[in-house]
C-alpha cells in the first residue's frame, strides 16, 4: 500500500507520462505527415522522428516498470514479457540517447563557427561521422545486450530454481550495469559536448553582433539568445535524466524506500516530456503546426459553449 506522499509522487510521474507521449506523439505525427505530403524526409525530420519514437517507448516501458515494482508484480510478471522489456529498454534507450547525440552533432556542424581544423576536418565530412555513429551504436547495443541476456539468466535462475543460489555482490552487478551502459554514456558526453561547443560559438557570435551594432539587440541576436537558452535546458534536461537512472539502479540494488524510486521515475521523465515541448517552440515547422491545432481547438470549444 502506498503512502500519500508516494501516491501523489505516482501521480506527478504518471502526468509527466502522459505530457509526454502527447508531446513526442505530436513530432512524429508532424513530421510523418510532412513525409506523406512532400515524400521525402530531410535529416533534421529523420532525426526527431526517430528521437520522438524512441522516447515514446521509453516513457511507456518506464511507466511500466514503475507499476510492476511499486505493486509487487515483478514476480508475477516475471517470465517472457519482462525479459522482453528489458531488450526493448536497453535498445530504445540506446536509440534515443543517439537520436539525440546525433541531433546535437547535426547543429553543432551546421550552426557553429571554428577556425580550428579538427572542427573544419569533421563539418567537411560530415556523412563520415554519422557513419561513424551508426557504427558505434550497433556495437555498444550488441555488447549491451549481450550484457543484459547474462544478468537475466543469473536472475531468471534465482528466481526459478530454489536450489541455485546465485549471489551477486551489489558492487559486481553495478559495475555491470555501467559496462553495458559505457556506449550510452559515451553517446551522452557526445552530445553533452556538442552542446556546449555550440553554445560557445553562439555567445561569441552574439558578442561580435553585440559590437557591431553598438549594443543594440536585433532579430538575429535575439535567435542566437533563444537557441543558447534551449541547449542549456537540453544539458540540464539530459543530466538529470541520467542522474534519475542512477538512483532507479541504487534504489533496485540497495533496496531503498518507494519514494526514492519515484522520484528517480519523476527525474528521469523530465528529460522526455519536457524536451519535447521544448523541440516543439524551438522549431519553426513544429510551433507553426502546434499553434493552429490550439487555434482549432479554441474554435471548437467557443463553438461548444455557444451550442450550450
């Protein structure tokens, strides 16, 4: 049974859920739309597409698992199905934590502006590095999986043969877990990376325009402004969804409280539900969609209130 505070604690993760899929389900709905009108799909749609996809399956798995072992029905759900999801939830979020190094690599090389040659070697090869990165990704799913299958059967065996004791040292099962994740968190510090790269070369570009107009503030200035502002909540958003993970994992191997499992869910949703939203303003094609669909919306409602 759940205390109040854990109860409205599972209320705010199951919000945050559902925002959510509502927001990552509207990119992808945009974006296939566009797709079946024009019949084709630039890479920046290809990108949060698949981002926005991925996400929608992390949040559903997330929610999931948060219900099964909030309830007890781990043992109960234990078999096929929670071992299916656990493969289901080592690639997507794989896939998405590359959607979004991808992403941040994408207009790190379009946006910013170095004169160093390692930053002009990769923006020339541009194609090699998503090679690269699609390279690396099969790799590090192919030993995270790999991973995941031993620690499945070392618990399958535990949990289904009484007789076969199978200890593992919660300092031997962490540092398997890290292993099977050094792909993903190499992804992360990737676009981490890119991030701030791109948000020094828009603060000194923004200097520069500063200067040259003696201080005042033109459209331009004010877009740069606004894309520093959306990276820095993209870094914060990405850390504490990582920083969410890793209580979720001290809280399953130290067996702490309910609460602290929650709100490591509530943590670690932040990063899909709000980033979305925050793609959607950031976007021109996004917003422009987002903002008729409301209009529509309010139309139908007035019309709703006058039919009453």
């Amino acid at each position: 049974m759940l205390s109040a505070m854990e109860g409205i604690f599972l209320f705010i993760a199951t919000s945050e859920a559902v925002f959510g899929v509502l927001g990552n389900a509207f990119i992808v709905f945009v974006n296939c739309t566009e797709y079946a009108r024009s019949k084709k799909l630039s890479k920046i749609g290809f990108l949060l597409t698949g981002l926005a996809t991925s996400r929608i399956f992390i949040i559903w798995i997330i929610t999931f698992d948060t219900y099964t072992n909030l309830l007890s029905l781990h043992k109960l759900t234990y078999g096929n199905l929670y071992e299916y999801m656990n493969y289901l939830w080592v690639t997507m979020n794989h896939l998405s934590v590359w959607f979004a190094a991808s992403l941040s690599i994408f207009y790190f090389l379009k946006i910013a502006n170095f004169s160093h040659y390692v930053f002009l070697w990769l923006k020339w090869r541009g194609d090699r590095v998503f090679i690269f990165l699609v390279g690396f990704l099969f790799v590090s799913l192919f030993i995270a999986v790999a991973q995941v299958v031993k620690m499945t059967n070392d618990i399958k065996m535990q949990y289904r043969n009484i007789s076969w004791q199978v200890h593992l040292e919660a300092k031997e099962m962490l540092i398997n877990h890290v292993f099977f994740q050094f792909g993903m968190l190499f992804l992360f510090m990737i676009a981490v990376t890119a991030c701030l790269l791109l948000i020094i070369s828009l603060w000194r570009h923004n200097k520069q325009m500063q200067l040259n107009v003696s201080g005042c503030r033109d459209l331009n200035t004010e877009a740069h402004v606004k894309a520093i502002k959306v990276l820095i909540s993209f870094i914060i958003l990405f850390i504490l969804y990582f920083a969410g993970l890793v209580i979720e994992i001290l809280c399953f191997f130290w067996q702490e409280g309910k609460l602290l499992f929650i709100l490591g869910v509530i943590i670690m949703l932040m990063y899909p539900c709000c980033h979305s939203f925050i793609l959607i303003l950031a976007n021109h094609q996004l917003k422009k969609v987002s903002l008729e669909l409301l209009k529509q919306l309010k139309c139908c409602g007035h019309r709703d209130l006058r039919g009453m």
